[in-house]
C-alpha cells in the first residue's frame, strides 16, 4: 500500500515539474516577443524625432502633388538650379607664323573672274566679307578700307586674290567697300576717313585697320596684314615702280594702322580732292614734328622687299580723278592742317549699306570740292 502510494506521489510530482517547465518556456517566449517589439517602436521614434528637430518642415502635411501647392519655406534663400550649358571649346591664339602660307604668289589679271566663282572658292568667309579661323583666336580684329567708284571688274581680281590670302594669314577680318556716290571729284583719303568711322559702327572689337587701294594685289601671302607697334607700310615694291620705292616718303597703295595710331594722327586728310598728295600728307603725320617734339613717336615700318611686292592692274586714270593742282602747297603745310582737318572734322551721309556675300558695300556722300581759283 505504501508501495503504491508513494509510486503514485512520484507521478504526481513529474507532471507538476513537468507543467512548471512547459509554463516557464510559454514565459520566455512572451517575454522576447513583448521585447521585440518595444524595441521597434522606439526605434522608429529615435529615427524620426531627430529629423523633425533639424528639418522642420520635412514633418508637413502639405501635398506637392497638387498643381498650384507650395512647399512651406524654410527660411532660407531660394538658390535656382543652374543647368550646365553647352561646352565651348578654348582655342589656342593663331600663330604669328601662320604654317599654311604658300610665299611668292603668282598674279595674272587675264582669266575672266566672275563674283560666284571666288564665292564658291571661299565658302568659309560670312556675309559681308567677314571670316574668323575656325582652329584659333586671332590677337587683333582687322577691318580692310577699300576707297571706291566704278572699279567692279578690278574688286572681282582683287577678291579673288585677298580673301584665300587672308584667310591663311588666320585674320579675323571684314572687307568695306567705301563708294563715292555721283560724278564729282574722287576723295579717296576721305573715303578711308569714313571706312575707319562705318567699320566701327558695325563692329568696335576692330583694332587694325588696312587701308588698300582696290588695284593692287600682294605678290607673297608672308606679308601679313597685320598692325604693329608702328604704322605699316605694305606696299613699297610695286610692278609699275620697277619693284622698288618711288621715293622714302612714299606711303601710298596699301597702309596699315591700329585704332590708337590712327586717332592720335587725327586720320586723314579730307581736303585732298583729286589725284595725289594724300598719302604724303599721311606720312608727314606720322613722321613730321611739331614743336620740337615729335608728334607721335611713331616711325613707319617696312617688309622686306622681296616680300613687299604687288601687282597693280593695269587702267587708264579714272574720270574726275585729275590730279590736284594745289597737293603740293597743301603737303608742305600739314603740321599747320592736320589738327583740324581728319577724321574729327569728316562730313558725309551713308545712302546705303549692303552686305554682300564677299564684302560689304556702303555709298557715300562725301559732298563736292570747293572751288579753286583759276591756275595763272
């Protein structure tokens, strides 16, 4: 009987044992589970609540999705996105010994030149004669003065010939064709005057000005139309002068001077009406003194010979080009003229101005000469 009593005791007490442990496992694991997730929930609390203390405004409610809702400002300036543009590539300057130059040229005025041929040969030269290089940055802008009147046959050569040469010269440059409107009495040093002044309505950047007679065509593309320190004189070696200079004060045919140069000899004269003595009238300007001091400092710069050379189409003298029976008194006094009568004084009226493919043309009043008394 105790036999069977404590057996049945010992039972008992395994299957009290046995509910302990089953309760403690259900404990453990409702523990971890509570655990779980209080863990999560200030997880989530400790992640947001900081955000909302630095960016207030990133707790609003406001829907963006709307067309017309405006998030709430933060206080500070608004900075626009800036979109990158387009990249423009940086040239490197041209060389001042441009590699494509060919030297010594051959000229013949005899083939017939027709303007869409010489078109058609410079396909890279804008409307109104103006080229940039497309491979470099040029250091000056160059605007080319043509004085003008009933020369179409000879500006056809002439731009036949100049813009291949210039072009591999790499000049950023623009042709001007100065014409003289009506008959009276050619004034081609106060067609330049206006060249000078018409050239830098249409374009200030111009800084070198090439003043070239429309007959006259450069031997050798070495002789660069550029501006120096001094004033250039391109045209010392001409077919018709034996390829020589006529006389050391020659400065005529084709001339060069940068804009600061041109302004401090006030320009060129206005009052040569006729054939001849502009061009020594230009060079006493340059090189004459006044008062003991010289005018400009300036002294006029040559090429070498054998490169300043040119051809001059051959041409009877134009009608109403006579020469100016009083050049030779005038030149004698420049340095009492010069400061009143240039590019400060020049009148005249534009009539027209049109870009062509090749040059731009502008006509011009440049008024009539006066009235000089009879020769006796």
């Amino acid at each position: 009987m105790s036999r069977l009593l404590g057996g049945t005791l010992e039972r008992v007490c395994k299957a009290v044992l046995l509910l302990c442990l089953l309760h403690f496992l259900v404990a453990v694991i409702l523990y971890f589970d509570v655990y779980a997730q209080h863990l999560a929930f200030f997880s989530r609390f400790s992640a947001r609540g900081p955000a909302r203390a630095l960016h207030p405004a990133a707790s609003s409610s406001t829907n963006c999705s709307r067309p017309n809702a405006t998030a709430p400002s933060s206080g500070l300036p608004e900075v626009p996105s800036v979109r990158p543009g387009p990249t423009v590539p940086v040239l490197p300057p041209c060389p001042d010994s441009p590699p494509g130059l060919v030297g010594r040229l051959l000229i013949e005025f005899t083939s017939p030149m027709p303007l869409e041929r010489v078109q058609r040969e410079n396909p890279g030269v804008l409307l109104g004669g103006r080229y940039t290089p497309p491979d470099c940055t040029p250091a000056q802008t160059v605007a080319v003065i043509i004085p003008f009147r009933h020369r179409e046959h000879h500006l056809r050569y002439w731009l036949h010939y100049l813009h291949p040469i210039l072009r591999r010269q790499r000049l950023r440059y623009g042709i001007y064709v100065i014409n003289q409107h009506g008959e009276d009495t050619f004034n081609r040093a106060k067609l330049l005057n206006v060249g000078f002044l018409e050239a830098l309505k249409e374009d200030a950047a111009y800084d070198c000005f090439i003043f070239s007679d429309v007959d006259l065509v450069p031997m050798d593309d070495r002789n660069l139309y550029r501006c120096g320190d001094q004033p250039r004189h391109f045209a010392i070696a001409m077919d018709k002068f034996g390829f020589r200079l006529p006389y050391a004060g020659y400065f005529g045919g084709v001339s060069g001077l940068s804009k600061a140069q041109f302004l401090r000899i006030n320009g060129f004269p206005n009052e040569y009406w006729g054939w001849g003595g502009e061009d020594d009238d230009i060079f006493n300007r340059l090189s004459v003194p006044i008062l003991r001091i010289s005018l400009t400092g300036m002294k006029i710069s040559r090429p070498d010979i054998r490169i300043g050379r040119y051809r001059m189409i051959k041409h009877d003298r134009d009608k109403h080009n006579e020469p100016n029976p009083q050049r030779f008194t005038k030149i004698q006094n420049t340095k009492l003229t010069m400061k009143r009568d240039g590019i400060g004084s020049v009148r005249y009226q534009v009539l027209e101005v049109s870009r062509q493919p090749l040059f731009t043309n502008i006509t011009v009043d440049i008024g009539r000469p006066p009235s000089w008394p009879p020769r006796g």
